[in-house]
C-alpha cells in the first residue's frame, strides 16, 4: 500500500525497495523516454572519470542503518547502497546473484541452494561467508526481531550451512516468491551475533548508526536531521563506483527540496506531475537536468467493502467502472503522466496482460448495468433508489495525497452523472488506517498498491487474508480466484505461471473488485553532469556504479 | 524576592502536571496508534507480530496505567527510548537537537527586542510622520504575512534567482573543509533567512507595542516636568520615557517565548534545520510517543519559566514594583 509517499523520491538500489518486493514486486515498464535529455554538450568532457558527490534530498529523516528493521524508503535508498543481498534483480527486472554467483533449484522445486562469491569483503575486511547469510535467516524468523518482512522466510522448512560458501533452504511446499525474497539484506554475522545472542534489540547497537555492509558504498556519517554521507567502497566486488561520495540530504518540506533541486544544489529528484508539465520546463532547469520519464511500479484504485451488499453485485461495480472516464483523471491529475490501468499488474511485465475485458467510459451502459441491478428509481435529486433508500456512499482516501483527492472529486462529479452520490472524506493516514480499514469500516476508498518482482499477489486477493490486519481488506471472496493464487506459488515454470496469472487477470477483469484506475508515471531528475544513465525497463538507479561525472565537470572536488 | 522566585516557580508545578497531562490524554484519544504507523504499511505484518509490538511498548495497558507509569519515570528524568526504528534514549534525541533550537530562539529573541524598541521610539517620537506610517504600514504587513509565504519568497528570491544565500540546512557540504572564518559565515548565512522570517511578526507586533507604551508615558505628567526643569528632548524621552514604556514590552518578550518555539516547528521544517521543532514534527506523523511527549515537557517547562523570568524582570526594570512580602504589583 503505498501511503502519503514522498514524492520527492528516488529509489536508486538496483534492487527495489525491500517494501515493494515484499508486497508485491517490482514490474517492467513499457514505455521508457528520455523527452530531454541534454547529450549535445559541447564542453569537452572526455569519458567516466572517477570522482565528485551527488547530492539528494530525503524528505524524512533516517529510521535506522539496519534496513531489514526499517520501513521507511530513504533507510532503504540508502540500506541498498550499503549492504548486498543473495540476489537482485537485473535492468530487465530478471533475477541475478548478488553475493550469490549461482544457485540451483531442486527438482521437486522445494530447494534452493545458493553458492557464494568468494573473496567478497565486509567494509571492515572480514569476508562475507555463508554463516552471515545464516544469521540473517535465524535473524529474520526471530519472533522478537521487531520486522516486517519475516513472513517469507517463515516458509522456509529447513536451512543448512553446507560449506563456507554454499547455502541450502528448503520450503515445505513449492513457493515461487521464495528466490526474490533472498533479495533481503544480508547482515555481518559477526558484528551482530553476540548481541542478538545476548537478547540485545539491534536497534540499539552502534551497527545501525554506523554501519558496515558489503555494498558499493561505505558508511561515513550520520548527522541527525542534517545528512548521511556514504562514500565508494574502492574493493566493491563488482568494481569500484565512479561516484565518490553520495549525500543524502534531510529536508523535510517539499516545496524546500524543490527550490534547492531549482537552484542546483540538489542533483537528483523525483518531480510531481505539476512540476514536470509547468515548473521545470524552462530553458535553465532542461539545461542543468535530465528529466526521465517511465511507468511506475504501482496502481492506483478506487476499493470498494465487498461487506457492503450494495457492492457485492457485480454488475454494480461494473457500472462504476463504466461511469468512470479513466482518460479525464489522467488527463487532468496527472497531466497525461501515466496509462488507464486494466488490471494490477504493470504494463510490460512478462505476466501481463493487455487483452484483457476493459470498461470504456459510457455512462449509458453503466446506467443500463444499475438498473438491472435494481436501481431504477430516482429521488427529487435525481439519487438512484432501491427499496427506497438512495445510493449514496462515502469514499475515503488518505491526507496528503494531492492526486489521489482530485480523482476522487473527478470521481465523485461522474457518478452523480449517473445517480450515484459519492461524499469524499479525506483523513490522516494513521486514522485512515486505524479508524476505516483496520476495522473495516468504509464503503469506498481511493488507494494505491505498490508493485512487487513477482506476479504473487496471494496477500491482496486470497480470501483468507481478509483479517483486520491483512492486505485483503476489501474483503474480496471467490474460491477461483483463490485456486489460481495457490497455484500460482506452487510453480516456478515461468510458462505455467504466465498462464495462471492470465486466468487470474481476466477473472479480476471481469469481476472488478476494484475499479482499476491508473498506472503513473515515474519522474525522476538526474543534473545533467551524471552520465551513464541508461534508462530500462528496472528504472535508472539499478547501474548507479557505473553513474559518472566528466572530469572537466565535476562539482565537488573534496 | 527569592521567595517570590520560588513561590512563583512552585506553583508552576501544578499547571505544569495539567499541561502534561491534557497533552498525554490528547496524544493517546488521536486515532492512530504507534504500532500501527510502524507496520500497516507493510503486507506481513501480522496481528500477532503487532501485539508483541503493544507489550514490548506496553500499549495494551489502560490509559491512566501508562500515565502514571510514564510520570513517574518522566520525574525521574527518564523518557524511555523513542519507538521508532532507531530506539535511542529520548533524552539524546532531543539532547542534540535543544542547542540549535535554543540558539535560534535566543537569536530571534535578541533580533525581535534590539529591533523593535529603537523602531518603536523612533514612531513614537515622530508620530504620524512618514516614517511612522511606512512603520504602520510595514506592521500590518507582517501580522498579515502568512510565515511559509514569506519563507517561500524569500527563498526564492535570495536562494534562487540570485543566488546570494543558501536556502536549507545550518552548513554547507563542504562545511568540514573551510577556514575559520569561512565556517564563521556559512554558518551566519544559513541562519539569515530563517531567522528573519522567524522574527518578523514578534518584531512587528513588539514594534508597534513599544510605540504605543512609549506615546502613553510621554502623557505623564512626569515627563512634563521633566521638560519643564529644561531637560533637553533626548535625556527627557531616554531616561525618563523609555524606561517605562518598555516594561510591558520586556513582559511581552518574555511571553512570546512559547509562540516562537511554536514556530520553530514551521522554521525548522521548512529551512531543514535539525532542531527541536522538525522532531516534534517527524515523531507526531510516526506516533513517536515518547519523544512527543518528552518534546511537550521541555516546551511547557521552558514556556512557564520564561513567564516567570517575565514576572521577575517586571520587578527589575519597574522599581514601582515591589515584590517583597509574596504580593506582586
């Protein structure tokens, strides 16, 4: 779920935030542009150089160095940048060993064994093993390890240091998310064991102020509410970083990253729509920046209490969907940044699909689908009626999401078009949370979902995760869709699980438990003195070692 | 005196626990809890992982149970640790952060008086002059200016367009490499705008106090004699007008203390300033209860002090005032 998120963010791992893999996973874009890129720079500039800093804004301050601990997405920018992991995922979003070189599937598909790079090196000279990756493992399962990204590690069964360098886990049953979820943090074994042993919270070990990891850039410093400035790991095992320092500066008011990223004292940023259309598109900002623009890995979605009998009628979540001119909200909120979305995958992915049922905006159709739902009548107010009582509904959505309120005024002006009559009521997050979802005590909401690595996503749909602290908290029940989602785990054959998910998308399709609404796009800048940024389906963070500044236009000489 | 002191200073005490204790009440009816902010946002969080958190925070107690637990630690100085991820003792949190906001306040508090007296008398003894209109005209412009408004402007102007001033932050990036004087300055340009923008309506408001209280005196009959015997104009309204009309203004300044850390919760965010204020900001969106809570108690505390120092320096500057015998005025 992603909540009132910073816009001005950027997740730079190659790997994605370890929220968003948890969730769901990240996806591929489709279509990928570089509107204006400044690459006819006439300054002679020669080619990578090592050297100079880049410079970011993180809109909240740091939770924590131990990122497996953390939720917030600056920890996690910045845990990425520190730590490795098993595996990652590559430019085209497919998985690749990280510290693992190789690994290897059993047959029955219920095992998994991991071999090490040898030689790799924690910050401080010890070498990452497999013991480090076992402590993360024992680590994360720790009922007290206050984490939220232990479940999957849970399904593990049986784990076992086979030598210095190979690791095996074996799951009860076959479950495919099981090699992204290795994409988790591995920690040095031997700087936390003791304490984990000792019962000691992690939290409060020097460990998560100062860190060590076996990343491409080393821990410096960690000035609270001021900076946290990281410098390149020269023995990184894949190569030392061009970039020599990277600054994460902690601002935590929108429109002050923005004028600071204006006057070029901030050298990467993610832009609002508003920012992108109107704000920077001038000649001195297309001058000093690249602007990039791609598919976001999420959705946004208008959710409706399937407790409610009133939306348990198909055809009247249908109609909705009729109702709604997706074209208008994208047009409108987002300025044209972003695509109709038709199901809750991301356009590109290898699960996609595009040939799915679509409910085009026509309103005639939606009223026809209401009336053979019952609700033919109208009050003085025109208001649709069914046994008297007028369709009215309240929809809710959270603080501090400018985008997400306008689609829900946009919303609320088309259903009244067809005799729906929709409130907006817009709360603070942790009373969004507590007071309407938790208890489920909402008719509508207007949200978003991150998207994961993998097509899972048996956490939003499955009927037994409608409890009050699960993801299904529209209350979603249908034994296939449930069929499918099982299935879906139990196979690694990329070909199955293409045709499982196909069923599951044309049967949400149809079913519109939700009303699909958006897919936006991602706006990142990056100051137009980085070169080697190649945008791809992963973003543009995931080579961020090979990122460069020419010599002759390095900023930062100390 | 001293007795007054400490009578005053006693019974701050019990509108010290009121305070605390609305606050504590208030923070705990907000919908909302800090396990929930921790976790919802992520999927495996489950309802048993959440409870293990409402132990280990001893959130499933009743509510006068965690007030009573917490006061009696919060006496002894102790403010628990903070629940974000981080963990650390409250007391360092907010440790590292009082100086900035104590300096900036101190700072603002010095720009606001040394301003605002001298552009008080100077209205005052040219009443409806130019200056004194422009001064009218620059007061109603600063009650009416919205502070972010002016943050914004400025920033823009100084930081963007021309580029003189830097814009966010209390130093520079390369702040570790400069000379002496060179920290000296960027860290006197860092504090520029926030500052103003800071002390512009405490300097109006005082401003316009100073004009008035001072015009009032110069009625007094003292002052007349004080013209009559052939003083010249500057001792008659320095040494005989001044002095009084600034004692409602030295209360005042004392009063306005609790606005201007009021304040600092804007400045600081909005000039990323790593002080009090932005961590009261951060740890009220992650339902930081200890640190929220530990944040209201210095607050509240350096607000009755700065009242009481405020009654005190009545009686200092205002030898009509005696405050011997307990009876105040």
């Amino acid at each position: 779920m992603t909540g009132s998120s910073p816009c001005f963010h950027t997740s730079w791992s190659g790997r994605p935030g370890w929220a968003a893999l948890i969730v769901l996973a990240w996806t591929l874009l489709a279509s990928c542009s570089r509107p204006d890129a400044t690459t006819d720079s006439t300054v002679a500039e020669g080619g990578p150089a090592y050297g100079d800093t880049l410079v970011q804004a993180s809109i909240g301050d740091i939770s924590g160095l131990i990122p497996n601990i953390t939720s917030d997405s600056s920890s996690h920018d910045i845990g990425g940048l520190i730590y490795s992991a098993l595996v990652r995922t590559d430019k085209e979003l497919r998985v690749e060993g990280e510290l693992a070189e190789r690994w290897e599937i059993s047959p029955d598909e219920l095992t998994i064994t991991f071999h090490l790079r040898r030689g790799v090196k924690w910050h401080d000279g010890e070498e990452v093993t497999a013991e480090d990756v076992d402590f993360t493992y024992r680590y994360m399962v720790d009922p007290k390890t206050p984490t939220a990204y232990g479940e999957p590690f849970r399904q593990v069964q049986k784990v076992e240091v086979v030598d210095r360098y190979t690791y095996r886990v074996t799951y009860e049953k076959p479950y495919a998310p099981a090699l992204l979820s290795w994409g988790i943090w591995i920690l040095p074994r031997h700087i936390l064991e003791a304490a984990w042993k000792g019962g000691v919270d992690l939290r409060t070990t020097r460990q998560n102020r100062h860190p060590i990891g076996s990343g491409p850039y080393r821990f410096v410093e960690w000035k609270t509410g001021e900076k946290v400035v990281l410098e390149r790991n020269p023995d990184y095992f894949e190569g030392r970083p061009y970039l020599k320092r990277v600054v994460y500066r902690i601002i935590p008011d929108q429109s002050t990253i923005f004028l600071e990223l204006k006057a070029t004292n901030i050298d990467m940023a993610v832009l609002t729509p508003i920012q992108f259309r109107r704000q920077t598109d001038y000649p001195a900002f297309r001058k000093s920046f690249n602007r990039y623009q791609y598919l976001s890995n999420g959705y946004a979605y208008l959710g409706f209490n399937l407790l409610d009998p009133r939306f348990q009628d198909k055809r009247v979540r249908q109609a909705m969907a009729h109702a709604i001119d997706k074209r208008e909200i994208i047009e409108g909120v987002l300025l044209g940044l972003g695509r109709p979305a038709v199901g809750p995958y991301k356009p590109g992915t290898w699960w996609y699909r595009d040939d799915v049922k679509t409910f085009p905006f026509d309103p005639e159709r939606a009223r026809a689908l209401l009336a053979e739902a019952g609700w033919k009548d109208k009050n003085a107010n025109g208001i649709l009626l069914r046994d008297g009582k007028p369709f009215t509904f309240t929809i809710r959505t959270n603080q501090g999401n400018l985008v997400r309120q306008q689609t829900a005024e946009i919303i609320q002006r088309r259903l009244r078009a067809v005799g729906i009559d929709a409130r907006i009521h817009v709360v603070e997050w942790a009373a969004f949370l507590n007071t309407f979802i938790r208890k489920k005590d909402f008719e509508a909401i207007i949200l978003g979902w991150g998207l994961g690595l993998d097509p899972d996503q048996y956490d939003i749909w499955h009927s037994s995760k409608t409890g009050p602290d699960e993801l299904n908290h529209i209350s979603y029940k249908n034994p296939k869709v449930d069929e499918l989602l099982e299935a879906g785990r139990r196979t690694f054959s990329e070909e199955k699980r293409r045709a499982i998910y196909g069923a599951l998308q044309d049967l949400l399709a149809e079913e519109q438990p939700i009303v699909f609404l958006y897919v936006p796009d991602a706006l990142p800048v990056v100051s137009s003195r980085v070169r080697g940024i190649e945008p791809a389906p992963a973003g543009i963070s995931y080579n961020f070692i090979k990122w460069y500044v020419p010599a002759p236009l390095q900023r930062y000489t100390r | 005196m001293l007795p007054y002191l400490i009578r005053r200073l006693l019974i701050s005490i019990p509108l010290l626990l009121g305070i605390l204790c609305l606050s504590f009440l208030m923070l705990k009816l907000a919908p909302g809890e800090p396990s929930v902010v921790q976790q919802d946002l992520e999927a495996r969080a489950t309802a048993a992982q959440r409870e293990t958190l409402r132990q280990l925070y001893g959130l499933d107690q009743p509510l006068h149970v965690q007030f009573g637990r917490w006061l009696s630690r919060v006496v002894r100085l102790d403010f628990g640790r903070s629940y974000s991820p981080d963990g650390r003792p409250v007391i360092e949190k907010i440790a590292e952060r009082i100086p900035v906001t104590l300096g900036l306040n101190g700072l603002e508090l010095l720009i606001i008086f040394s301003t605002a007296v001298p552009l008080g008398i100077l209205s005052a003894t040219r009443q409806y002059s130019a200056f004194d209109k422009a001064m009218t005209l620059f007061v109603f412009v600063g009650f009416a200016t919205p502070d972010f408004w002016l943050a914004l402007l400025l920033m823009l102007l100084f930081g963007v367009q021309l580029g003189w001033l830097p814009m966010s932050g209390l130093r520079s990036l390369n702040f570790e490499y400069l000379p002496f004087w060179g920290q000296a300055w960027d860290l006197l340009s860092h504090l520029i705008l926030p500052v103003l923008v800071a002390s512009f309506g405490g300097l109006a408001y005082l401003s316009r106090l100073m004009r008035g209280s001072l015009l009032e005196v110069i009625r007094q009959d003292y002052i007349r004699t004080a013209r009559a015997k052939g003083l010249p104009e500057h001792a008659v309204i320095y040494k005989h007008g001044v002095r009084n009309a600034i004692i409602p203004v030295v209360t005042l300044l004392g009063m306005m203390l609790p606005g201007l850390l009021g304040g600092s919760v804007f400045i600081e965010t909005v000039f990323a300033i790593p002080g009090m204020g932005q961590l009261f900001v951060q740890s009220a969106f992650s339902r930081d209860e200890p640190v929220l809570m530990a944040l209201v108690v210095i607050g509240a505390s350096l607000s009755l002090l700065g009242n009481v120092l405020a009654d005190v320096s009545y009686g200092l500057v205002d030898p009509r005032i005696r405050v011997s015998g307990g009876k105040a005025g």
